[in-house]
C-alpha cells in the first residue's frame, strides 16, 4: 500500500505484517525489507514465536517411587515444555510394563483422558504404537547389550529351570544383576526360552551359551537353587567360562531362599495331618463361589473381619504360612460353616477342629521368624547380601531356643538337619558373604568373629588338624578359642584382599593391596556420601568403592 508519507507529502510504500498489523516502511530503494526482517522474531502475533517469548512454565516433579511400596514426598521444580518424544516414550513404557494390549490406545476413554491431559498430542494407532514398541526394544537391547559387554562391568546372574505344568516343556530363565555407574541396583531378564532337559550339562550349555550372546566379560557370580544338576551345570561353566575371580573359587552361591524352603518343609511333615485338614477345608472352599459366599455369611456371623482365606502355593512354604495364619483367625467361622453346611464333613476326609488349630498356631508362632528372614532376602530394592551372615545366625539360635519347647523337639531336629546341610559349618557358606559383612561399616570383623565364635560354641568349625592342636574345643581355655577366631577371620581378610588384588590388576590402578587396607573400606557409608554430595570417588578409592559395591549391592541371594 502507499500513503503521504514522504517530504513533501509524497506517496511512499508501506508494508504491514499479516499478524499484528505493525506498518513499516518499505520504498525499495530508501528502506528495504530491514524493518520486516528485524520485526518478524519478535512480532507477538507470530505463531513461531509463541514458545519463545512467553513466560516458561512451571512444574513440580515428584521422586519416583523406589519400588519399596512407600509414597514420594520429595521433588523438584523444573521448567516445562512440550515435548512429543517425551510423551511418545512415556506411552510406549506404559504399554510394555502394564503389560497392555495395543489397542488400548484406540480406547475412547483413554483417547478422552489424553485430549484433556494434552490436547496437542495425537494419539498413534494400534499399529503404529505396535511398531513403536518393537523399535524401544531393539534400541533397549542395544544399550544393555554395550553395557554388559564392557569389559569394566562385573555382572552377577541369577537362574532357574522349571517344567510346565500343562504343556509339559522345560523352560529356562536368566537375569542379570548389576549396578550402574551412578550405583543404582538393576535386573534384567536376559534370556527366557525352552531347555532340553534339566540335565546339569544342558544347563551349563545354555548358560554359557548366552552369556557368549550377550558379550559378557565378567560374571563374578551364580546363584542357583539346591538340586544336584545344578552343580553339575556350575562345573561346566567354570571349566569353559574364561577370565573368572579366583578360577572361581566363590562362583557358586546357593539360594537362600530356596535354602529357608526346604528347611521348613521338613519341619511341617512332623505335623503334616493338622497342616493338610486346614488346607484341604481352605481349597474346598475357594474351588467354589457358592462355598464363599456361604463362608462370607459364616464371618459376618462370627467374627465380622475383612479378612478372607488366602491359597496355598505348593512350592513356595510362606504361602503355606499365611494359609494357615487366615484360617487360624477365621477358625470361628468354620465351625460356623460346618453347622450350617452338611456338606462339608460329608465331601472331606477330615474338617478342621480346634485341636488342628491350636497345633497350627503354635507352628506359626514359631515359623514367624523365617518369614520374616524370608521377606528381608527377597527385598528388591536394597542391598542384602551384608546381612546374609548375620540372618543364618539368627536362624540358627532360633532353632536352638525352639528345640527345647514341649512338642517341637521332633520339628526342630528335622529342620536342624537340613540347615546343617547347607550352613552348619562356616566353609559351606560362599565367602562373599563373609567378604560382604567385612566391607559393611556396621559390622565388620566383629560381627566375623562373634559368628565364628557362636559356630565354635555349636560344634560348627573346621578338624582340629587344620590348627595342628590335639586339644579338643570343648577342653581349650578362652584364650585359645579366641585364638582360634582369630585365626578365621583373619583367613577370610586374606581371601578378601587376595580377590581384590585381582580385581585392582583387572580394572583398577596398580596398588598395594593388603587384607587391612581391605577390612577398613566401608561400602555402604562411601556409596551413599558421594551420591548424597553429588561426588564422584577418585583414584585409587575409587576402585575399593567401587569393588565394595560390587559385592555387597549385588543380588546374590535368591535364584531369581
């Protein structure tokens, strides 16, 4: 357009932006397009430039839950922005570990849910969000596989075989454990596929087999459950398993769990009828909702609680405990049930009576503690192998103060066969467990020596020609046993030091490495200071920091 707007009232172009309608001049010989050009970033009417010129905008971020089941109450304020990547990758991950199908986001309500979330984002199909999902995977794969294949990374594995019920196929799974570099705790399933047999050398062939697929350098443990093939499967892999710590002299660490299990099935075969009458009434019920909402009517008549019957599984005894806790505080309710149901006596062998529960309730006063060392072992968000050593021990006196208890001598001499088996003396336990109390700053050689002392105490401790002494320990004066501690512990400082001296040469910087220099690291305390304080540790403290990780954040206590 052109007004007067020159001397002389002279006609002169004029040029006005389409957004706000800003008139410059624009005579192409005395002004140019210079005007436009310097207005166009910073015009407000510009759609481009909305992002850029507003305020920020602000959001408070809450922590992310730490899987241990308790609420978040920290967080941060952080600048937001749209981000369309962001909020694709969100999607995907909520699709993989929801476990949801691909078309969940073909949902009208969760189409509705996202518009009033985000209205700039467009929801995929099916199809894409399929293909998307099968692109995270590839590119997930990619990262773990760099990262187990670093040969600076030390990964602990974890494994077990089981046969299908009902296609009758032997399936085999194995997770790998390990800490990142800024000493965060992570597992993954690394492989998940059918077996041939459960025979020790298919295993070991399996195993070996895709620790060679994944590129992994170091394996510095194995944890297994209890059965002889197994053992066998672990020689194998020791045998053709290059560059492992100590030709792998502490490869091998057996389940705890598995160990507690076995334990304590033994010891419920000495009261295997009153065990059975409950479970069968608490399966007779459970198989049929017309018995649980008669049983339902029975609590509401008796005790009015909001608990119900809880089912057995037949591998895993803690279930078995909390069966028979549920029943113990119903048990107003069978009798109640029984009254009103014929049927009941009529279709079991046996129903429960009251001395079935009173048998029961002392089982599960004394069971109380597996379960609750059970539940500590199986934690996934937290370190445990330090406190494996001190667990068994408690064990140990807890069978020790039951055995003498009227009616449980039977029980507890059962279950004391089988703990012996596997913890009744101190070289049958791994020594990372050991090396795991040494680096905690709680416990130390201390809580080494008062174990040993406590396994002397017992009868648990090595032939007395291994100290070249005829003097039996039930004779030799308290100096001499301390003697005798001493001497072990100071053995597992110098297996100690020995296993760091070879985890220095292999990753560290070249040091003197003494057993004392070793027992004074402190692994937990280190850790959680320098990601406090935002450090890093450096130099040679570094690599003990970082060995003392190792051992005590793995995984190594359940075959999972």
């Amino acid at each position: 357009m052109e007004r007067p707007d020159g001397p002389d009232g002279e006609l002169t172009k004029m040029a006005y932006c389409n957004f706000c309608s800003q008139v410059y001049r624009a005579d192409p010989v005395r002004n140019g397009t210079k005007n436009m050009n310097l207005h166009y970033p910073i015009c407000k009417g510009n759609p481009m430039n909305e992002e850029r010129l507003k305020q920020q905008k602000l959001c408070f971020t809450k922590k992310e839950n730490n899987g241990d089941g308790e609420g978040c109450s920290g967080g941060t304020l952080q600048n937001w922005k749209y981000d369309e990547k962001a909020i694709k990758r969100s999607l995907i991950e909520l699709i993989v570990l929801a476990e949801l199908p691909f078309k969940f986001v073909e949902h009208p309500a969760f189409i509705k849910y996202s518009k009033s979330l985000q209205p700039k984002y467009n929801l995929p199909s099916r199809h894409t969000i399929s293909r998307d999902v099968s692109k995270f995977y590839v590119e997930e794969k990619k990262k773990l596989l760099k990262f187990l294949g670093n040969p600076n990374h030390t990964i602990h594995l974890t494994t077990d075989t089981w046969t299908s019920t009902c296609q009758k196929i032997n399936y085999m799974v194995i997770t790998a454990h390990f800490v990142d570099d800024d000493w965060v705790m992570h597992k993954r399933v690394i492989n998940f596929k059918r077996v041939n047999s459960h025979r020790g050398e298919d295993i070991g062939r399996v195993l070996l087999k895709c620790i060679n697929e994944w590129g992994i350098k170091n394996v510095m443990t194995i944890t297994v459950d209890n059965i002889s093939s197994n053992d066998k499967a672990l020689k194998y892999l020791i045998e053709h398993l290059p560059g492992m710590y100590d030709n792998g002299k502490h490869f091998h660490i057996r389940c705890m769990a598995h160990i507690l299990n076995l334990v304590v099935k033994d010891g419920l075969k000495v009261h295997e009828k009153a065990v059975e009458t409950i479970g069968s009434a608490v399966k007779y019920i459970k198989n049929s909702s017309q018995r649980i909402e008669k049983f339902k009517v029975s609590i509401k008549n008796t005790c009015d609680s909001n608990r119900f019957l809880i089912a057995e599984c037949p591998t895993r005894w803690n279930s078995t405990y909390d069966m028979l806790k549920s029943a113990i505080d119903l048990q107003e309710a069978f009798y109640n049930y029984s009254l009103k149901n014929a049927s009941f006596s009529r279709d079991l062998e046996s129903i429960p009576r009251r001395a079935d529960f009173d048998a029961c309730q002392r089982v599960c006063d004394f069971l109380e503690k597996f379960k609750e060392v059970t539940e500590l072992v199986s934690t996934q968000s937290s370190p445990v192998a330090h406190l494996f050593y001190s667990e068994i021990l408690d064990v140990d006196k807890h069978l020790r103060e039951w055995e003498v208890v009227p009616n449980f001598d039977q029980m507890v001499q059962k279950m004391r066969l089988k703990y012996d088996k596997y913890w009744g003396d101190y070289k049958k336990i791994n020594h990372y467990m050991y090396f795991a109390v040494l680096l905690d700053p709680t416990m130390k050689s201390e809580m080494l020596g008062y174990g040993f002392r406590h396994l002397m105490e017992n009868g648990c401790i090595p032939e007395e020609d291994e100290f070249d002494v005829d003097t039996p320990v039930e004779f030799l004066t308290g100096p001499e046993k301390e003697d005798k501690i001493k001497v072990l512990v100071s053995e597992v400082e110098t297996n100690m030091g020995v296993l760091f001296g070879l985890y220095n040469e292999k990753y560290g910087m070249k040091l003197t490495v003494n057993s004392n220099d070793v027992k004074k690291s402190s692994s937990t305390q280190c850790t959680n200071a320098t990601r406090r304080r935002g450090l890093r540790p450096n130099g040679s403290f570094k690599w003990l920091v970082h060995f003392a990780t190792v051992i005590t954040y793995s995984r190594p206590l359940l075959a999972l």
